[in-house]
C-alpha cells in the first residue's frame, strides 16, 4: 500500500511539473522563424515579439503528437528597428529529422516547419525553374508548367531599331529578330544589363557547384539532354543576348523593349511593339563578361557555341574600348528620338566595375594578358554586387580560379583574398545583436529596393569566404540570411512565393497577375522590404524592416526581378550542394 501511495505522489509531482500542450492553438505571429525548416547539424533559432511574461518554449512533434524538445527563452532582450523587444529560442541541440510547430505554452504555436537533410532542395529546383516560368518566345506546356502552363507571348521576330539605336549598317524603323531570352521583372522587357549580372550569377553557381548541378533536374523542355538542366534554362538567355549585338561593330544595344509598360496581361496580349535602344558601355561590357564565363563553361558541353561565344566576348570588348563612355541616359535620349521610352533605364554613372568585370572573365578565359592592364590599377576594395556594381562577380571569378592563373602578381591576388574576409568579418558583426540574428539587420541601408537580393548576395559573399577560410562562422551567416528570407524577419513572410506558409499572393508580376484564378507561380522571391516606398501603395509601417506589403501594386517592395531571384538561387542552392558534400 506504501508503494502504491509513493508511485502516485511521483505521478502526480510529474504530473504538475509536465507542460499541458494545447497543439490546437492558434498560429501566433509573433513566432518568427524559418517556415521551411532547417538541416539536422545547423544553428535553428526562433525570435519571439514581445511576450516579455514567457519563459518556456517546446517543439511539438506533428506526427507523434508529442513533445519533441523543450527550452527556455533568452534572458536578454533586443529591440527591433520599430521598438519592439525581441528575444531568442535556441533548439539547435535538437536535430531529429520531421515535421513540427514550435509552442509558447498557453499563448500560440509557429507555422510548422521541417527538419531534414535536403530541407533546401526543392526551394533551389523552384529558384531556377523560375526562370522558366519568364521565358519569352515560346509556349509552357502543361507537362512542364502544369497550372501556369501559358501560350506563346512576344516572338520578338520584329523587333525594331529605335532611332537611338541608328548605326551605318541598322537605319531607324529596320526590323530584326531578337526571339528567346527572360522577361527581366514583373514586366515583359528584356534588358541587357539586368541579363548580365543574372546570367553571370548562375554561370558562376554552376562553376562552384558543378558536381551538384550535372543530376539536378528542373523539369524543363530540354531535361534528359545529357547537359546539365542549369545550363540549359541559362542558354536560353544567352541566345537572345546574342541578337542583342550589332554584327557590323560588336556594340551591343542596351534593351529590347517597348515604349512604354504593357498593361497587366497575358504575355500573348501584349502585342505592342518593341525596339532595339541605344547601344551602351555598360551594356557591351556586361554582354563581354558574361559571353567570356559562358565560353569556358559551355566548351565540354556546346563546343562550336564556346567558340561563338568567345567571338562576341572579344568584339563587344573592342567596342567599348572605341565607345569607353557612351552610358545609358534615358531622360537625353528623349529629347534627342522618339517615340520616349519610359520602361526601366538601367543608367549607371559609370562603366568602372564593368570595365574590371569584363576583363576578369575574358583574362580567366583566355589567359590573355592584355586584360590584365585593366585589372593592375582597379579598385579592390569589396562592394556588394547589384546590377551597377558588378566588379566583384569579375573579382570572384579571379579567385574561384587562382589556381589555373598563377601569372597574375601574388599580392594582388592576395589583397583581393583579404579583403573579401575582411568583408565578409564585417558584414556579419553584430548579427547577434540585431532582433532577427541576420547579417542584413546590421544596418538599416540595406532595406532598399530589392533588399532580399542584398541578403541573398551578402550570403553568397559568406559562401565565398567560408570556401576561402573553411571559417564554420560564414557558413552559419549564410544560412541566417536564409532563415531571414523565410519568415525569421520583422514581417513574419517568407519572401518566396509557394515556399511557406505565409507568402507573398499578390506579387507585382504580369504572369501572376493576369492569372488570378491560380496561385502565383512558385520560386520567385520577392524585392522586401522598402522604406522609400517609391510606388505610393498603402503599407503598414515605415520602418527599415517592415516597410511591406503584399499588393500587386507595390513594384517597390513586392516585385520579382531575374537579378533577385538569381542571387537567392545562388544561395538556396549552394547551401544544398554543400549539405550534400558533409
């Protein structure tokens, strides 16, 4: 009778002691954290809003219906940009793979979320079969597209020459065919200089990644090709890049474009006509840079199209060596011609960091060192590529091959490895202290026009310094810029339509938005965060972090463009292809 007794008070004591789980709570947003889940062995973080009175957290498993981990939540408190405290759980020691909700007892439960080895794969077959979903020229079948499937919009196979565009050979009012290539953004315009930092990102995730990427398969028209389907959504800008350059001198036009923005429709409703504009440094020199990458990689697999390749590469270069200051300025060129054409400039200031671009690729390509005089004297200090700063995808190229370009001074070289560390050490300082744990809520400069695309390109600069140092830090960085873009970030969205539970429905993008009856095509993510709000849209704050909303109408914080999605590509998928080498 003692023993029963006794068995009962331990019982009862546990009883008392264990947390009564409610797993029909509520969804509370204050919950931020990676709505897509993590890897087994990487850093897993929660960041809880306010809530100061909680103490304890638990992972409730969705499959056992038990609990799965349980902790507390940290002592400290952080302040998000509007004011907000902000305080951390930590479940990194848990590393069972599943499916599961983080719980605040007695307050609500996050959206569920994955543990998994491959956590990131679909996500990185999505970010590149976006850029399927953006082709022109050409109808997306169902056994391809399934419910996006679309008819054929702009076969570009009368495209005009602009009166900006006039050369000896091309008179105003010619027409040419300049078929295939990305719609660059939320509207149906295809720009050159968007292309080349686009095309030279994932030319370049191919080069880091080649071994993962020769069995990825993305479901396009051309899988079982016996080339790897990266390759192949990229050749399928590369061909229109190529009708982009004037035969008779090498320049290179800047877009090809109509007037003025189409209306949101179909790709096959917008029949306006479109024009070949003004050839540009900026424009040749992005061209050179990315037909030089692309020679390299697609010898083993297109040789006579490597070769092509080459040939453009080296006349666009020796037209911008003639033309060294012609930059793209829309507002002159509208005095000068008409019609106006208002679609997106791309201007640049200056052609500097396509100049050292341009030559870097062509120099690895060709070991050539008349390029290399334009490199001796560049600027080697880090900037952060974005589609007017692109040095550093030259700079990048220089040191992803130093090995097969040991001509080249070894202190410069070495400068260039220095300061990319450096860089890397500085971007990441004070993650810890911001509210979110992310290297992109270290400073309220990088919410601006397209600031996921910030994230994801400070996460590929960490992924270049954790392959220069084998530094574990940078490795972790990347992945807390990931799990910033998936929901553990101030809106509480995953910024990747169809990846999530709360994600964008509304982007400013033509196909999407001419289709509302069907959900936005997935993969694409989102410009962010905005506080300049230049699209006068209703938003809910104006805060750095917050300045959002999902409206189709907001092309300044809700838009997709190539050049963003290209960069997350990047990361999604070289995370991945590193998980699948440890």
């Amino acid at each position: 009778m003692k023993s029963v007794l006794i068995i009962s008070l331990l019982l009862f004591q546990w009883a008392c002691k264990a947390p009564m789980v409610d797993e029909n709570l509520p969804v509370d947003e204050s919950i931020r954290l990676n709505q897509l889940g993590f890897y087994p062995d990487q850093k897993k973080l929660a960041v809880i809003l306010n809530h100061e009175d909680v103490e304890d957290f638990l992972i409730w498993d969705l499959d056992s219906k038990d609990i799965a981990f349980e902790g507390k939540l940290s002592t400290t408190f952080n302040k998000t940009f509007s004011g907000t405290n902000a305080r951390v759980a930590d479940f990194s020691g848990f590393n069972e793979p599943g499916r599961y909700v983080f719980i605040l007892n007695r307050v609500g439960k996050s959206y569920p979320f994955e543990i998994q080895s491959t956590i990131n794969q679909d996500l990185g077959i999505a970010s590149i079969k976006a850029f399927y979903f953006q082709r022109a020229s050409t109808e997306l079948n169902e056994s391809h597209a399934g419910i996006w499937a679309r008819k054929m919009g702009h076969p570009d196979d009368q495209a005009m020459i602009h009166p900006s565009a006039v050369s000896d050979s091309r008179k105003a009012g010619d027409v040419f065919p300049s078929p295939k290539g990305w719609y660059d953004a939320g509207d149906y315009n295809k720009y050159i200089v968007n292309s080349g930092i686009t095309v030279g990102t994932l030319l370049s995730l191919f080069e880091d990644y080649s071994t993962y990427f020769q069995k990825l398969e993305l479901d396009i028209p051309e899988s079982g090709n016996q080339v790897p389907d990266l390759l192949d959504e990229i050749r399928w800008n590369l061909d229109w890049m190529l009708t982009m350059q004037d035969p008779a001198d090498g320049g290179v036009y800047h877009k090809l474009t109509t007037a003025q923005f189409e209306g949101m429709v179909e790709p096959h409703l917008a029949v306006s006509q479109r024009y070949f504009v003004a050839k540009s440094t900026t424009a040749t020199l992005d061209f050179a840079a990315v037909m030089a990458q692309a020679a390299r990689v697609y010898k083993a697999y297109f040789p006579e199209e490597s070769v092509i390749y080459l040939k453009a590469a080296e006349k666009a270069w020796n037209w911008a060596k003639k033309n060294p200051e012609m930059l793209y300025k829309q507002n002159e060129m509208n005095e000068g011609f008409d019609p106006d054409v208002v679609t997106g400039a791309y201007g640049d200031f200056s052609a500097t960091d396509e100049w050292v671009w341009a030559a870097s690729e062509l120099f690895v390509t060709t070991h050539n060192m008349t390029y290399w005089d334009e490199l001796a004297n560049a600027d080697q200090s880090f900037k952060l590529p974005s589609w007017n700063q692109v040095s550093w995808l030259g700079f990048y190229s220089l040191l992803r091959h130093q090995d097969k370009i040991s001509v080249l001074p070894q202190e410069w070289m070495a400068m260039l490895k220095i300061n990319l560390l450096s860089a890397a050490r500085e971007h990441s300082e004070d993650t810890e202290a911001t509210a979110f744990h992310s290297p992109i809520e270290t400073d309220a400069k990088n919410f601006i026009w397209g600031s996921n695309a910030v994230a994801a390109n400070q996460g590929i600069l960490f992924l270049y310094a954790y392959k220069q140092s084998n530094e574990p830090i940078f490795l972790e960085r990347a992945l807390d810029n990931l799990d910033y873009i998936l929901g553990k970030n101030a809106t509480g969205y995953s910024y990747v339509t169809g990846f999530g539970s709360k994600t964008p429905m509304r982007p400013h993008h033509r196909l999407a938005t001419s289709r509302p009856d069907i959900a936005p095509l997935p993969g694409f993510i989102v410009g962010g965060p905005n506080p300049r709000q230049q699209d006068g849209c209703d938003y809910s704050s104006s805060f750095p972090d917050e300045s959002y909303t999902d409206e189709s109408c907001s092309y300044a914080s809700n838009e997709i463009a190539i050049n963003w999605n290209a960069p997350f590509a990047y990361l999604a998928n070289a995370l991945e292809a590193i998980n699948s080498q440890e």
